[in-house]
C-alpha cells in the first residue's frame, strides 16, 4: 500500500468515526432534554399528596415511567450499534424484550387514561365510585402482567430457533428488535401482535372521543369541562398515532433503501428515530406540564429548587 492509498484509507476512518459521533451527538443531545423533562415531571408527580391520591395523575404517572424507560433503553441501544458493540444474543433478547415491554404499557394506559376522562365527563357522579386509587392501582398491574405475558410469548417463541446450529452466540449483526425476529412464527406474532394492540386501543379512545362529543351536547354537562376532556382525547389519539407510525419505522426504511444512497437512508432514519421515537416519549410531559393548571405551578416551584 503506497502512503497516498494509506492516507485515504485513514482519511475514510477518521470520517466515518466523525460521522458517527456526529450522528449520537444529534440523537443524544434531545434524548437528554427529554429525559430531563420527563424527570421532573416524575419528581413533581411525587412532590404533594394531590398527585398521589389522584386517578388521573397515578396513570400520567405510569404513562411518564414506561416512556422514560423505553427512551433511555433506545438511545442505549442506538449508542451501542452506532459504536459497532457486537453482543451475544441473550443480552440482545433482554434489551429489545425489556423495550418491548416499555412500550406496549405505554399505548395501554393512554386508554385507560381516556376511559377516565370519559367516566369524568359522561358519568360525573360515579366518578369518585368508579375510578379510585386501588380500582387504578388494579389496571396498572393488569397492563403490566399484561404486557409481561405477551414478553413470556416472545421469549417462548424465540427457544423454537436452533441455537444449537450456531457456531457461537455471539452476534455478526448490529442487534435490533429485526435481529432477534429469528423465526417466521416470531414474526407474524409480532405483527398480529402489534396490529391488535392499536386497533384495539384506537378504537378505545376513539368511542371514548365520540361519547364525550355526545356528552358535550348534553345541557346538564360541564361545557367547559368536556371540552377540555376532548381536548385531552385528541391529543391521546395523536400520541396513539405517533406511537403506530413507530411500527412502521423499518418497513418505509426498507422501501427508502431501494431507491436512496446509504448516507440518505442514515439521516432519514436518525430524523425518524428523533421525531417517531424520542419526540412522542416526551409529549406527555409536554402536554400535561403545559395544560394542567395544578402541575404547572408545582413545575416551577421545582424548576426554581
């Protein structure tokens, strides 16, 4: 090798280290806004007795926890692979199920969150029956056993692979949640899977928009108040959707690869990654630290501490 090819081929790894530190520092720089966001959030849900005795702040509260989780293991996981860390299969399977997990809880209690405004509004007075502390702490746990089980399913279905053919278990691939779908069944669960959980849960919070409309006509409801809990639907319906065009993140980047260069297809999928993955985690906060009036006070207060 002359010391002109040796030069370039030093020139070309020294760029595409740039560019990968480059491509995290984008990433990483709002994933630490919105994790520090989404923290003080947290903080704040704990400060007073108020926040803990209601209904509505418990499942904010649960929302905020799963979304937190699942945007600090993705940006672990996208770290790792933008620094070409190869792991064995197992470590790969506990992170991508562990953020399996984060993120069905969170579509789930977005419905449970709607059904409680839709109690608030079309059954005012049976509110207080109906929604409690413990009947919230109950569809909390039932979310997450939830969730948990259909984990227990991947993980089952994932032991159908020969392990055995492979010459180690240690992986020759950037891991992924794509990587660990090592089998066909895993796959078509994944997607059966995934298509239940958000026509189910778009059809939730959509009647519960549809009977809070109706309710708003009423002239013994709270004008004011339905409209608010509209509002809220609405935006439960956006996050919804952010969260659905999140399963279709690798499908478009597959078609997109057909016809754009490799650089292309990286920046397309770090602005995907920033603005389906990383954005909608802190929408919550956003929402809820900005709209309701008994949070934002105590945001000051601890902004300012």
């Amino acid at each position: 090798m002359s010391y002109a090819t040796q030069s370039q081929a030093n020139i070309t790894v020294a760029l595409g280290l740039l560019e990968r530190v480059m491509l995290s520092t984008l990433t990483t720089v709002p994933c630490c806004v919105f994790f520090f966001i989404n923290v003080i959030m947290l903080f704040t849900l704990r400060s007073k007795p108020v926040f803990c005795q209601t209904s509505r702040y418990v499942l904010l509260y649960n929302l905020l926890f799963a979304d937190t989780m699942q945007m600090a293991v993705s940006q672990l996981l996208y770290i790792l692979s933008m620094c070409r860390i190869m792991l064995t299969y197992p470590v790969c399977g506990l992170l991508v199920m562990f953020t399996n997990l984060t993120n069905e809880v969170s579509p789930l209690t977005l419905v449970m969150m709607s059904l409680e405004r839709y109690v608030a509004v079309c059954y005012p007075l049976r509110h207080a029956t109906i929604v409690t502390i413990r009947n919230t702490a109950v569809a909390i746990i039932v979310v997450w056993a939830f969730c948990s089980l259909n984990v227990l399913i991947r993980v089952l279905l994932l032991l159908d692979f020969p392990f055995e053919d492979l010459e180690s278990l240690q992986m020759t691939q950037f891991f992924g949640a794509l990587v660990m779908f090592l089998g066909q069944i895993s796959d078509h669960y994944d997607k059966a899977y995934t298509c239940f959980l958000f026509v189910s849960a778009g059809m939730a919070i959509t009647s519960s928009y549809i009977g809070v409309m109706i309710a708003a006509r009423s002239a013994s409801t709270d004008k004011a108040s339905a409209r608010k809990a509209r509002n809220t639907l609405l935006l439960h319906l956006v996050q919804l959707g952010l969260s659905l065009s999140s399963t279709m993140n690798n499908p478009l980047l597959t078609a997109i690869s057909e016809i754009a260069s490799r650089v292309v297809l990286v920046r397309i999928q770090i602005v995907f990654y920033v603005c389906v993955f990383l954005l909608p985690r802190c929408l919550s906060a956003l929402i809820y630290g900005l709209r309701d009036q008994t949070i934002s006070p105590q945001l000051y207060t601890t902004h300012s501490l």
